[in-house]
C-alpha cells in the first residue's frame, strides 16, 4: 500500500514517536510510507537559543526529530505553514490524519489521496476549542484508537462505529532493564510539564507529605523544557532538561517507582517505558493507565488523588525486597506483552481492509 501520514509538526513528543514507531513498521511489511507536515511558525526566543547552543539552524531545531530513524528520508516538510492543500500531497491508498486540525485537511480531498483514516492518540481539547475538538470527533469513517479510554469516548460518547483498539506498545530494545534490588534509600521520578494537564503539581504535592515522613526521599525528574516559574521544582529534585534518548532506560531504571499524575491523557508511554525497565508505576486514572496497571502489574489511583500516591509511595518504601521484586516482575512481564512488531502488524492488517473499500469519486 501507499501510505501517508499527516504530522502537524516534527519534533520529540510523545505523539509523534508514535507515529515514527507506526509508520517504521508499515514500513517493514513492504508498505510506502510517507511522512508530511507544514513547516512550523517562526521559532520563539526560546527555540532559537536552543538552536544556537546546539550550534543547529533554526531549520533542524525545529524539524528535528530522534524518532524518525528509517523514515529520515520519507518525511516531507513543506514550504508552508498548515494547512496543507492536495498539491502537497501524494497519491496513496490510504492517509492517515494524526491530530485533530489535520482531520481538517482532509475534508475535500480527491479519492487518489487516499481513504482518510483518523489516528486518535488523545481527546485534543487542551489544543483547540471543545465545540470544533467534539466535531471532529464526530467525522464518520475508521479511527483508530490507541487506549480503551479513547476507544470508549470514540464509540460510547460520540457513536463511531468504525474504531480500530490500538494500543501503543514499547520499544524493547531501547527501554529494557536486568532483573535488580530495590534502592536501600527509595528513588523516585516522574516527567516534569508545566502543563496542568499533566499533574505535575499532584506529583509535588504528594512528594511533599511523604518528605515529612521520609526525609531522605530521593526523587528524580526529566522534561522537555527547563521548569517554569509557575511551577518551579524544590531544590530536592534532581532535575535533567531534554536528555539524550538513550539515557532515558538508566533514569526508569534507577527508581523503585516511577509517578504518572496525569489529569487527562491519551496514553501515557512513560508508564510503559517504566515497566519496561522493572520500574512499578504509581499512577493516576488517566489515559492507558487502567489498561496497564491492573492486576497486581502497578498502583492504580483514581484520578486527582495525590493523597493516595503518597500513600502508595510510602507503601513502596516499606515494601520488603521480596515483594517490591515481585512487583517489579509484574510490570516488566506486562511491558513484554506490548511490542511495536505486534501493533505494526496489526495496523498493517486492518489498512489493507480499509484500502480495499470503494472510494467515493
């Protein structure tokens, strides 16, 4: 098949290792997979000294991305900002939107483009206005979504009927860890946003009730961005800007329990890359975490109840070695079930039926 995925930008998220992760996949079962995004806005301040530290343009700071591996070479950024038109766009069998805006693009699209196909990584009200987010939604025709949180929003709440549960897997052989004792002192981490949404503020108001009881709590962080003044991190945070993609296995790896405080979430892939690395997750009800930690396989909280998760840290630290290994084993072995070959191939199936339907003229 020829494959297109539409990206609104290029860059480090979450989101859109996801996609590279897909689309590498697809990419290994014969399948022509390209890439397009617009070019993005003029750089902020902040981005063009990042660029000028890193001795890069401001064309590669900000299109650039460690996640495109094989797919370097397949990714197109046009010479405009979105929206993109049909003359940016090759002939395909398939186009894969992968943001709510870029559903947009596709609503007068002619049939050799492709059969438009919505992956549905989160439900995007932070990124636009609820009423046009809720619209969206709302576009009949396949969907694919990567978490059962998503999958019942999809069908329950906005009554799709053509959703394909797809969720986000692990890349082993990035994220992996040896069997190991827990700390003598405990560790933990957590990813710093100052984006409320991502709870980061619950995780430090649990972090601190359970100082009062252990002062000699270790605890440990990473982020895209340095802290904000809004929410500044305790001095007692060993905090890491942007690391290198391959440091990130030793820093899951080095705690006895990594902390997801998400309000609102899609996924949640550092629960994953965690347990891939024997690190139990303490987390809030958000986004995969219901799919991930059940079972005895984490700590499972309802949403919001940072209470709970200084709870639960503290239930940790007074784990004997015995249980936390167990716990840690537990994780891990869930982690394994989860692998990109698997989900690749899965999507791989389900476009092909998709390719095969009538197109409209």
């Amino acid at each position: 098949m020829r494959i297109t995925i539409l990206s609104v930008s290029i860059d480090n998220s979450g989101g859109f290792r996801v996609v590279t992760a897909l689309g590498q996949r697809l990419l290994t079962q014969g399948h022509d997979v390209c890439i397009v995004a617009p070019m993005r806005r003029r750089p902020d301040l902040r981005a063009t000294l990042r660029a000028w530290w890193h001795r890069r343009s401001l064309w590669s700071i900000h299109h650039h991305s460690d996640h495109l591996g094989t797919l370097a070479d397949r990714t197109i950024v046009v010479p405009h900002h979105a929206p993109l038109t049909v003359a940016d766009l090759p002939d395909a069998d398939v186009i894969i939107a992968t943001w709510w805006d870029t559903m947009n693009w596709l609503g007068n699209l002619p049939a050799a483009k492709g059969i438009p196909v919505h992956l549905v990584q989160d439900y995007e009200i932070w990124g636009g206005g609820k009423d046009e987010i809720d619209r969206v939604m709302r576009i009949p025709g396949p969907k694919i979504a990567i978490s059962s949180f998503l999958h019942d929003l999809l069908t329950k709440r906005f009554g799709q009927k053509d959703v394909l549960l797809l969720p986000n897997a692990v890349d082993h052989t990035q994220f992996h860890a040896a069997p190991r004792p827990k700390n003598s002192a405990i560790k933990v981490g957590f990813v710093y946003s100052h984006d409320p949404r991502k709870g980061t503020d619950l995780v430090l108001q649990a972090l601190e009730r359970v100082r009062i009881s252990l002062p000699d709590l270790r605890v440990i962080a990473f982020g895209h961005h340095p802290p904000a003044a809004s929410l500044p991190l305790p001095d007692w945070v060993e905090y890491t800007t942007a690391p290198e993609q391959q440091t990130l296995r030793d820093i899951y790896a080095s705690c006895d329990a990594w902390l997801f405080g998400s309000r609102l979430e899609g996924f949640g892939l550092p629960i994953l890359e965690a347990m891939a690395c024997r690190t139990p997750v303490i987390g809030l009800h958000a986004g995969a975490a219901a799919d991930l930690l059940s079972d005895g396989c984490g700590i499972l909280l309802e949403n919001g109840d940072w209470a709970g998760m200084a709870d639960a840290i503290m239930r940790v630290a007074a784990m004997p070695e015995a249980e936390w290994r167990a716990l840690s084993d537990r994780a891990h072995a869930r982690a394994q079930q989860q692998n990109w070959t698997d989900v690749g191939a899965a999507l791989g199936r389900w476009l092909e039926g998709v390719a095969e339907r009538p197109r409209a003229a």
